[in-house]
C-alpha cells in the first residue's frame, strides 16, 4: 500500500538534508533563502505528482513548506528533512481529517435514514454498498437496498445476489425502469417495515454523460438523501479526482468511499479528493469480502504515507 509515495517520501527527505542541510551549517544558525529552497520544492512537485497527488494539492503542500523553512532559523546540525516531514504530515492531517464519524452519522440520522451512492462503472461500487450494508447490521441497523441502477440489468441481478447474500431486502423494478421510482419504493418499503437504513445503488455510466447526470438529479429531488456518498477507485488516480470533482458539482456529494485501497502503490487520489472537493472520507474499500470495509482514520493513513 502506498509503496510509491512512501518511497519519494523517503527521497525527499534525504535530499532535503543533502540540498538543504548545508545552509544551516554556520554560527548560531543561518536564515534559509527561497531561492535556495526552488530546487527541492521542483524534486517534491515531480514526485508527488508521480503519486498521483493533484497539482492543487502539491502547491498547498508547497506553500506550507515555504512558511516552514524560508526566513526562518534552525539550530546547527537540525535534522532538515525531519523538518519538512513534519511539516507534510501536518498539512496533510489538515487536508484529510473532515472531523465527520460515521457512527454517530447513523446513529442520530432520521429513521429511515436515506444514503444514495454515486460512481461510474468499475469502481466497485455495488459491491460498497453491500460492504456498508454488512457494516450497518453489524451495529444493529436494519436495511433496504434500491436498486437503481435500472440502466444495466446486469446491475440489478449484482446487487440482487448481494441482497441475498447478506440477507437484505432489495427493492427492484424492471431493466429500463425509472430509478427515481425504485428509490421512492425503497423508501416507502422502509418506513412501512421500520427499517433504518435505505441504500440507493445508482447507474455508473461516465460523469460526463448528461442523461447521467439529470438522473441522478432526478433520484436525489424524490428521495432527499441525508448522505450522498461518491465511490472512487484509488487505482483510478486523476481520473477520480475528476468524477468525484464533476459528480459534486453537479449532484452534490457529502462524502467519499475509495476502493481498492489495499492494492493503491501510488497513494495520492485519496489526498487530492479529499482537497479537491473539501469532503470527508467515511472509508476505505480493502478488498473483495463483506469485511473489507474499514472506517477511515487519518492518523493511521498518515501513517502508512510515511512508512509507519
């Protein structure tokens, strides 16, 4: 996990106590120069965006370096690239820790409560959903599954399996129905059997796709969701900074599930989505099991980034 990231890391930190090193060699300590500081942060640019991290997000993380190290003093023999760790680590929790649990989500959210879910085909997102489904009974909830994700009846025959699976009531309709329509009978199934959770699967076609997007406008006005959940796949680097970024302009999103997190070697699309579209992440997709669903935890993210 990570693998790439944590590597240029590692580089990054060495070559900031070989470039940078130097300047803070001399009397009581020397005052670093911003010139001398241009060279590294093109080595820190080149090797985040190698890992897939946005460019907006490689000049915040820049910006931050700067205030850190230019102008300002540090002792003889300091640790530079210590430094510059720990100046990314901060930046990073700052960009990456939403302060949104989950768990109290579900627990004080109106009965039935309502999640709809967003994502283009190939991301595993049926397959999320019944992770969360999992994940719900397991802290007690009860749950309907809509299946609306009409477009493909491939769709409906997945996300039927799981219901059966898992033991989960799954409202469908017909190949070609109206999506709006499954959500609305979902929700009524629910609030006539008291059940507390409505997951609403939705059709993955491109996010550019502007039938797409009318649709899930469409599914979100019927079913007013209280969370809109966008499902990315790490592996998908760029591209699902940019479905996530069009999916929230358009449809709006409250949060983010990535997938496919353990097989990530380059570890920048959960930093960029995060930034780009300023949303929580509520978790992490680690494999193909029901269990593979972990709560995201900045701290032990952070951690992996650097090797911990």
């Amino acid at each position: 996990m990570f693998k790439l990231l944590k590597e240029k890391i590692r580089n990054l930190k060495k070559k900031a106590n070989e470039e940078l090193g130097n300047e803070f060699t001399s009397g009581m300590g020397k005052r670093l120069k911003e010139e001398k500081l241009d060279e590294f942060l093109w080595d820190l640019e080149i090797a985040l965006m190698e890992a897939d991290v946005a460019v907006d997000v490689i000049e915040k993380l820049k910006e931050d370096i700067k205030k850190e190290l230019v102008g300002k003093k540090v002792k003889l023999g300091a640790d530079v690239g210590k430094i510059v760790e720990n100046t990314l680590r901060r930046s990073l929790k700052k960009i990456l820790d939403k302060e949104f649990d989950f768990d109290t989500f579900a627990k004080n959210c109106t009965k039935p409560c309502i999640i709809m879910f967003l994502g283009v085909n190939g991301t595993g997102k049926t397959t999320v959903i019944a992770k969360l489904a999992k994940y719900l009974m397991e802290h007690g909830y009860s749950v309907v599954i809509a299946a609306s994700d009409t477009f493909r009846a491939g769709a409906i025959e997945q996300i039927s399996i799981h219901g059966e699976n898992l033991g989960v009531k799954v409202i469908k309709h017909q190949a070609g129905g109206d999506p709006a329509a499954v959500a609305y009978d979902a929700i009524e199934h629910a609030k006539a059997k008291h059940r507390d959770f409505v997951l609403i699967d939705t059709a993955g076609r491109m996010q550019t796709n502007r039938n797409l997007m009318d649709e899930m406008k469409k599914i979100k006005r019927v079913a007013k969701p209280h969370l809109t959940i966008f499902v990315g796949d790490a592996l998908a680097g760029n591209d699902a900074i940019e479905q996530a970024r069009a999916f929230d302009t358009e449809v709006g999103v409250d949060g983010v599930i990535l997938n496919k997190i353990d097989a990530d070697a380059k570890g920048g699309a959960a930093i960029s989505i995060a930034y780009e579209i300023d949303k929580p992440i509520l978790f992490l997709g680690t494999g193909q099991e029901y269990d593979d669903l972990m709560k995201f935890d900045v701290d032990w993210f952070i951690g992996r980034i650097f090797g911990e």
